[in-house]
C-alpha cells in the first residue's frame, strides 16, 4: 500500500516536503513529512520510490493515517489471496 506523488523530478539523495492529502474516505486531515529519497525503480508504466521519513506529525490524526493504511493493506492481501 502507497500514495500516489505527483512531481517533475525526483532524485535520490535529495531531501523534501511531502504534502499528504488522504482520501477522504480515511478521515484524517492533510499532513506534511520531511523525507529523503533513498531509491527509484522504474517501470514501464510506473515508478516506486523508498524515502527515509525524518519528522512527521504526531498524534492522534497521524497514527489515524497509519492505522487506515494498514487496514488498507490487510483488505488488499485478503482480496489478493482470494
């Protein structure tokens, strides 16, 4: 399970802000991750990137976002499966 980043370029080595706008489905209000990219695989139709996260919110809407991703990730490995 990811997100979708929307970007001209992105190098490795190179650190940014990422603006997080979840789904609305999540109910989790937007949020910002200071990150570096740490590797790129590209494919034919798409490209996947690994960042080291430095500093992201805390609290009670980031762990929210985190639990939502894994029950995400859980439903997709059970349809997978099925």
């Amino acid at each position: 399970m990811g997100c979708i980043l929307s970007s001209d370029k992105i190098k490795t080595n190179e650190k940014y802000k990422v603006k997080v706008k979840p789904e609305r489905k999540a109910h989790v209000c937007k949020f910002e991750l200071d990150v570096e990219c740490r590797w790129i695989r590209n494919r034919e139709d798409l490209s996947e990137f690994g960042f080291e996260i430095y500093t992201s919110p805390k609290g009670k809407n980031f762990q929210n976002y985190v639990d939502y991703l894994s029950f995400r990730s859980s439903l997709q490995k059970t349809n997978e499966r099925n």
